[in-house]
C-alpha cells in the first residue's frame, strides 16, 4: 500500500505522494505569482505610458506658446523698426551705409 503512493522516476527512484503533491502545489503559486507579476508589470507600464503622454501634451502646449510669444515679438520688432525708418529715412540710410563700411572692413581682411 504504500508503494501506491509513490511515483517512480525515469532513473528508477520512487518519489513519495506527499512531496509530489507539494511540489505541483509549489508549481502552481509560482505560475500564479509569474501571472500577478505580469499583471502587475503590464498595468505600471501602461500607467507611465499615459503618463508620459499626458507630460508630453503638456510640454507640447509650453512650446506652442513660447513660439507664439517669441513670433509676436519678431512682429512687433519688425513693426518697431518700418516705423522708425518711416519716420527717420535720413538716418536709417546713413546708419545702414555705416554699419555696411564695417562689415565691408572686416570681411576685407
């Protein structure tokens, strides 16, 4: 009766029933703590996944309105300066022949 109990190995040696039945107990909460894992992993990757989304759409609106901001300015500076060669065509033209003296200077040498 007790060999009844027992499985036999491919080498020849018997296993007893109860170390059986608590290995294939411990394979089975292995397998089962391999699926919480996976679980778990799959669930904090799509997690940061949305996290890294939702920064991605925010950084995306601050760099939207940086170049907004900076396009205005370049606006404003070319409007700035139309008017002010409008009002001074004198001096802008003089100023613009100095400036082209010097360059013509520097890229000489």
């Amino acid at each position: 009766m007790a060999e009844e109990n027992q499985t036999t190995t491919p080498g020849g040696g018997t296993i007893p029933a109860a170390a059986q039945n608590k290995f294939e107990s411990s394979k089975t909460h292995v397998r089962k703590a391999a699926e919480d894992l996976r679980s778990a992993a799959g669930m904090m990757a799509g997690d940061l996944k949305s996290a890294a989304g939702a920064m991605a759409e925010e950084y995306k609106g601050k760099a939207e309105q940086a170049w907004e901001d900076a396009r205005e300015r370049v606006r404003t500076l070319q409007d700035d300066g139309e008017q002010y060669v409008r009002e001074n065509p004198t001096k802008a033209v003089f100023t613009a022949l100095g400036i082209g003296f010097v360059l013509g200077l520097i890229f000489r040498r």
